[in-house]
C-alpha cells in the first residue's frame, strides 16, 4: 500500500536576503513521514501555481503549518492595522478555500500555530492581533532569543475538554505544550468547538463541529520533537490513520468508477 500523501502548505520565503523559495520546517516534513507514517508534499501556496480542487485530489491530507505571516483581517472582516504585522494574500487564497473543501468532504486536516488559526478563521471565527494586550492574558509569544531547545521548550499547561476528542487521543485532560504565537481567537463561530484553552483562557485546540473527516488543530508546535513527545507523537499518529482511511476509500471509490 502507498503511503498517504500529506500535503504540506509552504510559506514564502526570502533566502540570503535576495532568493525568493516556497519552504516549509525540515521538522514538519520528519513529523509526517516518520510519525504519520506519510509522504510530505510541500505546496507552494500561490494560486497562480496551485489549483484548489485539483491539489485536494492529489493529496490524502493537510497539513496546514506555522508562519510569520498572518492571516489578512479582511478575511474576517476587521480593518488592517499596523498591530496584525505581514501578510501572505497567497497564502490565505490557497489555505481557506482548501480548509473549507476538506471538511466539506472529510479529508483530513491538521492545523498548527497559524494553521490553527487558519481553520478558525475558515469556519468563521475572528482574530485577536495580539492576545498578551487582553486582560488577564499571558504572553504566548516565541522569546526573541536563544537556541531552538529554548525557543521551543515547554511553556504551559493545556487543559482539554473532558471526553472530547483531545481527551480521547490523549487518556489525559491536561498536557504540557511550547508556546510560539502572538494572535488568537477573539469570537467564536458556530462551527469551531474550542476542545482545550490554556491557563489564561486563551483557546489552544479546536475542531470544527459536526465534521465527518479528522479536523484537529493546536495553537503551539508538536512538530518539535514528535517522535519523542507522546503527546506531539498521539496527535500526528492520529492524523496520520486519519489519512490512511482517506487513501484507502478514495482507491475504492476511483476502482468502482
């Protein structure tokens, strides 16, 4: 059996200050192939280059990853300012409209960090540009400085809903996550159910209601180290299986065709 194709949405990049690349984390490429068990496929994320609906065929899953980019605020209909940062129009063109086919047919999708905000702001929520300006809010950010092990250490608890999804992958109602971003959700939408929240309230998993595929996403990064961390490790099995059920019924129904 081939493994399942997890297409990895890429950021535009800007190499030695002059080469302009489509990248994505070499961590997030190990995570897919080494714990979901899935071949990574990096996209560049520009729909001058990338066709929605024929990408959606190609791949199993989702992957939808980290950036310094922020998802445009017109897209949730707040005013750009100053405080949202830089932007990635191509980014939001290919990864909203690939959010919404994906849970309209059950394929599966993982959101991490701007991925998780991705999929709130597909299904209908608002950002906040920078949660640690709230009350009573904590700073999530990354720390300016220092090594990868301290940029990525584990930060705060999460604490997850008692019988949810989370709370079934895990056995566990309270996990240990890093801390990287600086906006969040502001207003719910209907159609995202926030599943664990951090110390200070502010919202770090989610799924979207009544979908009928794997639609998971975190607000931290459980790429760093996943295939030793059980928590980072459960969630990218699980969306790896997620992926391999969506393999095998797609080359049952392209057969009977």
């Amino acid at each position: 059996m081939h493994k399942p194709v997890i297409g990895i949405i890429g950021n535009h990049d800007i190499i030695h200050d002059e080469y302009p690349a489509y990248t994505s984390g070499a961590m997030i490429a190990a995570a897919i192939a080494l714990v979901s068990g899935g071949m990574p496929m990096i996209v560049p994320a520009n729909p001058n280059f990338v066709d929605v609906d024929q990408l959606a065929d190609l791949c199993d899953g989702f992957l939808f990853t980290g950036g310094r980019p922020n998802v445009h605020p017109s897209e949730y209909g707040h005013a750009e300012t100053d405080a949202y940062g830089a932007f990635d129009r191509n980014r939001d063109a290919i990864t909203l409209p690939m959010i919404r086919k994906c849970v309209d047919r059950g394929q599966p999708i993982l959101g991490i960090c701007r991925g998780f905000q991705e999929v709130a702001v597909a299904m209908g929520c608002t950002l906040h540009p920078e949660i640690r300006d709230i009350e009573g809010r904590d700073n999530h950010r990354m720390p300016p400085d220092g090594t990868l092990d301290e940029k990525f250490e584990m930060r705060h608890i999460v604490t997850v809903t008692d019988g949810g999804p989370f709370h079934r992958l895990w056995g566990t109602r309270e996990v240990l996550t890093n801390s990287l971003h600086g906006q969040g959700i502001l207003d719910l939408s209907s159609r995202i159910v926030v599943d664990g929240r951090a110390p200070d309230s502010t919202p770090e998993a989610i799924y979207v209601k009544d979908a009928i595929g794997f639609t998971l996403a975190v607000q931290w990064h459980p790429e760093w180290r996943a295939e030793f961390d059980p928590v980072s490790k459960s969630l990218f099995q699980a969306f790896g299986q997620a992926a391999i059920v969506w393999a095998q019924q797609n080359e049952v129904s392209c057969v009977n065709v």
